[in-house]
C-alpha cells in the first residue's frame, strides 16, 4: 500500500512523503518505475536481513534502518525488526518496508509533534529516534515475560517455559542485532558528509537519539547475560534432580535384588527345601518382600550417613579456614 501526504506545508522547505508499506508486486513495480529506484536497492530492502547501512547515488540518497515491529495483535517476543528503507530525493522522501512497523504509523497519524520533521534530514532521524524508543520497551516488555516465567519455574520445571525463555533469548539476540546495526548507521550519518543537518535543533535530537540507542543496546546485552546466566541454572537443577533421582533409582534396584536371587535360585531343575509343599510360594513370597525391604533400607541408611559424613567434613574444613 502507498500513501501519499504532505509534509511541512506551511515552511519554506515542504516535501512529500511516500509511505509504502506492506508492499506487494504492483507496489514494487509502481515505484520502480515513477521514483527510478535500482532493482538491487529495492531487492536489499525487501530483505528480511539486510543491515542498517547508507548509500549515495546519482539521483537520491538510500538509507536502510531497521525498525521494530508492534503490533498489538501479536507478542513482541515472536517478532523482529524488518528493514525500512529511506530514499531522499530534493523534495521527497520515500520509504519502503516489507511489513508494517508502529513507528511508521505514529508518523502517519502524527502522534508527536515534537520531532524535528520539518526537513527530510530530521523526518530521518526522527525516524530512528522512535525506533530506539520502541526497541527500549519491546525490551522491557521481554523482560517481564522472563521474570515471569522464572516465577513460574521456581514452583515446577516445566517445558513450556524452558521454551519460552529459549524464545525470549533468541528474540534478544535478534534485537541486539538490529539496535548495533542501527547505532552503526547512526555513526556514519554523523560524519557522513551526504548527510547534512539544518540546525542546532536536528543536532540536540541526533545526540538524544544516540543516548537512547545506546541505553537500548546495554538493556538488550543486560537482559541476554541474565538470562544466559538463568538457563544455566536451571540447566544445572534439572541435571541435580536426575541425579536424585537415578540415585534412589538405584537404591531400589539394589534392594531388588535380593527376591531376584532367591526366586532365580528356586527356579534351578534341582530338589530344593519345601518343592512338595503346596503353600511353599506364600513363604518365598514374604521372604523376598522382606528381603527387598531390608536391602533397600540398608542401602538408603548407607547413603544418608554417606551424607551426614560429608556435611561434618564441610563443616570441619569451614571452622579450619576460618581458624
């Protein structure tokens, strides 16, 4: 879809702004052909993985951000920034995005009048300035679904939130990729000379603009190393639970088998004590009972002194260190 409207009407310096979002074949051919736009920009656009980057050609200059997408219809941790590209002509700005992004659509129903969009340079950069705004609460966002599900896994270790927290990491992976991406395009624009500011005002906004993408990009590295730290511990409960329970695993396959032994010993072709008499297998039955009763409590009280054994050494080699 394309949309046209007029910028900055009122100033010295108006221009016009192509929206087209959530292009299709007719939308790509439409501006390939009116605006002159290279096949192999638009194709980089179009990809959902191109990097922030800035280029100069004859007719206009290409800038190629990434932005977050929003939408309420779906959760921000499903979801990862697209590319949007930003071609500057003399008196038109034009930018192109596969999907649909918040940020677009804040600047289309001008929810907020105090970004420097009187010129293209500072429509561009308020561009940017927005995206590291929805970028800093998508993280925040991120961040409350975690502790939520580490809430829910200190009750039980459930799958479903290993996933989601497998989820949540990899969307922070994919967010910290776009904001260096972005704050490496930012970098460039400042000493770019194809790139030129009006006024001290655009400047401030520029500087304000590199605070946020900067306080974004530590979220996002805060946020990763957290949970990286988290999936470890957990990873590390969920191998000492198995190894509870492997140990009484084995305390009852212990005790087992001593009815094993007896009842291979009287399945032997040979006479044994009691063949003949009929009610014979009552009394094998309750010893083997008894017998796997006794092996396995022998074999638990073992491992609970085992225990206690090693609790009192601890605690002798903490009062040595601090002797």
């Amino acid at each position: 879809m394309i949309t046209v409207r007029k910028m900055n009407v009122a100033s010295s310096r108006p221009y016009t702004w192509v929206d087209a979002r959530d292009v299709n074949r007719d939308d790509i051919s439409a501006l390939t052909e009116e605006y002159m736009i290279s096949s192999d920009l638009m194709s980089d656009i179009l990809d959902q993985d191109e990097q922030s980057r800035i280029d100069k050609e004859d007719e206009y200059t290409a800038i190629i951000a990434r932005v977050p997408l929003d939408d309420d219809d779906a959760s921000p941790i499903k979801q990862n920034a697209i590319p949007l590209g930003i071609i500057l002509y003399p008196d038109t700005v034009i930018t192109i995005c596969l999907g649909d992004s918040v940020v677009l659509e804040d600047f289309s129903k001008k929810r907020f009048r105090q970004y420097p969009m009187s010129t293209k340079e500072g429509f561009v950069i308020s561009i940017l300035g927005r995206s590291a705004l929805v970028f800093i609460r998508i993280l925040k966002y991120i961040n409350r679904q975690k502790d939520l599900a580490e809430e829910r896994l200190k009750e039980r270790v459930q799958n479903a939130e290993l996933l989601q927290l497998l989820e949540i990491q990899k969307s922070l992976v994919y967010l910290n990729t776009s904001i260096t991406s972005n704050e490496m395009l930012i970098e460039r624009l400042m000493k770019s000379p194809i790139f030129r500011l009006n006024n001290e005002e655009e400047q401030e906004f520029l500087d304000d603009v590199v605070i946020d993408n900067k306080q974004a990009i530590a979220m996002a590295k805060i946020y990763a190393d957290t949970l990286v730290v988290t999936m470890d511990a957990y990873a590390n409960v969920i191998n000492n639970n198995m190894n509870i329970v492997m140990k009484r695993l084995t305390v009852f396959s212990l005790g087992m088998m001593f009815p094993t032994f007896i009842t291979g010993f009287y399945g032997m072709n040979v006479g044994l004590p009691l063949q003949n008499w009929p009610w014979a297998w009552i009394l094998l039955a309750s010893f083997c009972i008894g017998s796997a009763m006794i092996g396995t409590w022998i074999f638990w009280d073992n491992r609970d002194r085992r225990k206690a054994w090693d609790e009192d050494d601890e605690r002798k080699n903490r009062k040595r260190k601090k002797s």
